[in-house]
C-alpha cells in the first residue's frame, strides 16, 4: 500500500498524489499534538549546520518531549551546549554535553538569533548563503 501525500497544485484541485515516504513532511508534534522537541532539535540542526562548524543533537543528554539539548561549535571554535524547551533556545554550558546550574542566560525565540549573538562567523556565512540565493533568483544580465 503507497503512503500518500498532496501539493500544493493537488490541494488545489482536491486530488492526492503518490510520493515516497522521505518527501512527507515530518512533524515535530506527537499524536495529543504535544510538540517532540527531539524533533524539533533535529530539524534546527540540519536548517543552521551549513553555518556552523558542527552541530548535533546530544546523544549523552536526556532529551525527552519538552526538552532537547544541541552542542554547537562556532566557525570561531568556540563550543556550547544549548537546551531548546517551549520557552525557546538557550546557553546552557560552555562545552558539549555541559549543563552549568549555575548559568542564567537569556531565552532567544529562534537558532538564528542565538547564533548571530554568538558568532560573527555565523552572521557572514548566513549573510553570503542569503546572496547566493538572491543572486541565483536575479533575472539573467540583470
């Protein structure tokens, strides 16, 4: 049996389309619609790990479904260790796998703001992907 999934010109038209099971949206939410912050950590990594010299999601850490924990290492080679939870992300240790009780530092509602407030390395990398795309969408001789 296929899985099926729509698009947006199927949706429109009310008809369903066969397409493989890695094309289908995953969601972050569980069944009661709680949002699986493991899922959520993984999707962070792969959008922002272009811009970074290495990302993961911590596999010492207990992560569980409101609370993941990503080590980042910054193009200037500085590392963290960030907790993501339904307040947001934040710096949660200087190293991987580290949480410092005693570090109180700030929520940021997104990866990119966090990023850009720790790395300017990021901020370019972020910044020279964003032109390529632009000039990829540029008309051509223009």
């Amino acid at each position: 049996m296929s899985r099926k999934c729509t698009d947006e010109l199927s949706m429109e038209e009310g008809m369903e389309v066969d397409c493989p099971p890695e094309d289908l949206p995953v969601s972050s939410y569980d069944e009661r619609g709680v949002k699986d912050m493991r899922l959520e950590a993984e999707a962070i990594v792969s959008d922002v790990l272009f811009a970074v010299s290495n990302m993961f999601v911590s596999k010492t850490l207990t992560s569980g479904l409101d609370l993941a924990f990503i080590n980042v290492e910054t193009r200037e080679g500085k590392r963290y260790c960030l907790e993501l939870s339904e307040a947001g992300l934040r710096v949660v240790g200087h190293t991987f796998d580290q949480v410092d009780a005693g570090l109180s530092t700030q929520y940021h509602e997104t990866v990119y703001s966090l990023l850009d407030s720790l790395s300017p390395g990021y901020r370019e990398a972020f910044g020279n992907a964003l032109l390529q795309r632009l000039e990829r969408l540029k008309p051509n001789g223009q």
